[in-house]
C-alpha cells in the first residue's frame, strides 16, 4: 500500500513539473512572438529631431531623455535634490517602471529571490526608478534613437502620467548617487511587466516596437544598435 502510493506521488509531482516546465515554455514562446509583432510598423526614423536613448542591462529596460530640452525641463519632475549626489552637471535622465520590491531589495539580480520573484509576477505596486548621467555615450546597451518633437511631446506626456504629486510621492534611496526611485500609479504582473511598459511608452508615443515584451531582448530588436 505504501509502495503505491509513493509511486502515485511521484506520478503527480513529475506531471506538475512537466506542468511548470511546459508553462514556463509556453511564456517564452509567446513572448518571442508577441515581441516580432508591430506596432507603429511603418515608423521610420527622422534625420532631425530629439535623441533618445533606449538602455537595457540585459533583463530590464529604460528610456534615456535629455534633461532638458524646449518641450520639457525633468528637473521639475526629477530634481538633483532628491539625489545623494546632487551636484553633478547632469544632462540627461532614465526613466523605468517596475515592481516596487523587486526595485528596493535587488540592488543586484543575484539579490532577487524566488519569493520576490514570484510575488511580483502575480501583482506588486509600481515603482518608477530614475536616474540621471552625464553625457551618455551610445553602446550595445544605450541605443540611440532619433524622434520627432511631435513624437518626443507624445513621450514626454506619457511618462507624465506616472509622475504622482509631490502631496502622494515618496521617495526611496537609490543604488548610487545618481538614481533615486518614486511610487508611482500601476500594478505590475506577469502580462505587465517593466519591459512592456517601456515598449508601451514608446508605443504611445508613435514609435515601432514589438506588441508584447516581457523581456528585455523584445525591447531591443527593435532599436538597432550603434554601427560602429
């Protein structure tokens, strides 16, 4: 009797990881196909206009804007002041969305614990992480993408949006000098990730990008990289 029923749960814990595997499959192919289908496809790049930057450090995405520009000052959004590193002659900010305990506890990601982890893919609280450089150079991870100001005013009223009141806003401490992270309105989950409100963004904004990324690589298909 007890062979049997050892037998039978060893039955039912291999079909659950079969499960877990075909699910975790199943994600992934979805996210490649979601990622290669367009949205603003007939978008081309203008000659002139506003420089952005798309960066990413392989798992999580950002969008690089000028600090300041005609169509928009972050400093009123984004001051120095909230830095502990304020008195840097910065140029231009990055400005990301995420899941506020996977933002605060994983200074690095192999701080990012399964529980954390798991939490955040069912639903956690949005966070919106800025930081803010210094003449940032094009590279693999800091792409350079030229818009129009019409697209760059589109950009800019977008990530508005996140921008809570100073009444509703609190802030937490960064991972250097430079950055600094704000609540912000949102729930994150598996099908709402920090990668798809990057490509969201750009999406609003008039810009090509994929229509589901959930990972970072979806993202970035879509800016090509430096050409030399």
């Amino acid at each position: 009797m007890t062979g049997r029923w050892a037998r039978r749960g060893k039955r039912i814990a291999l079909w659950l990881l079969a499960a877990l595997a075909a699910a975790i499959g199943l994600f992934f192919l979805t996210a490649w196909i979601g990622s290669a289908i367009p949205r603003n496809g007939a978008w081309q790049e203008p000659a002139t206009g506003v420089t952005i930057m798309v960066e990413t450090n392989g798992i999580h995405t950002a969008i690089v804007m000028p600090l300041v520009s005609a169509q928009k000052d972050w400093r009123t959004d984004f001051p120095a002041s909230d830095l502990p590193s304020p008195d840097r002659p910065y140029t231009h900010v990055s400005v990301s969305w995420g899941e506020r305990e996977v933002f605060l506890n994983t200074p690095t990601w192999s701080d990012l614990s399964i529980g954390t982890a798991l939490n955040a893919a069912i639903g956690g609280d949005g966070l919106l992480h800025v930081a803010h450089y210094i003449r940032p150079g094009p590279s693999e991870y800091h792409r350079r993408l030229t818009i129009s100001e019409a697209e760059y005013g589109r950009l800019v009223t977008a990530i508005e949006r996140q921008v809570l009141p100073a009444s509703q806003r609190e802030t937490y401490r960064g991972y250097a000098g430079y950055d600094v992270f704000y609540n912000a309105p949102g729930t994150y989950h598996i099908g709402n990730t920090c990668n798809q409100w990057t490509s969201d963004t750009l999406a609003e904004a008039g810009i090509a990008t994929g229509w589901w990324t959930p990972m970072a690589g979806g993202v970035m298909k879509w800016v090509p990289p430096p050409s030399d």
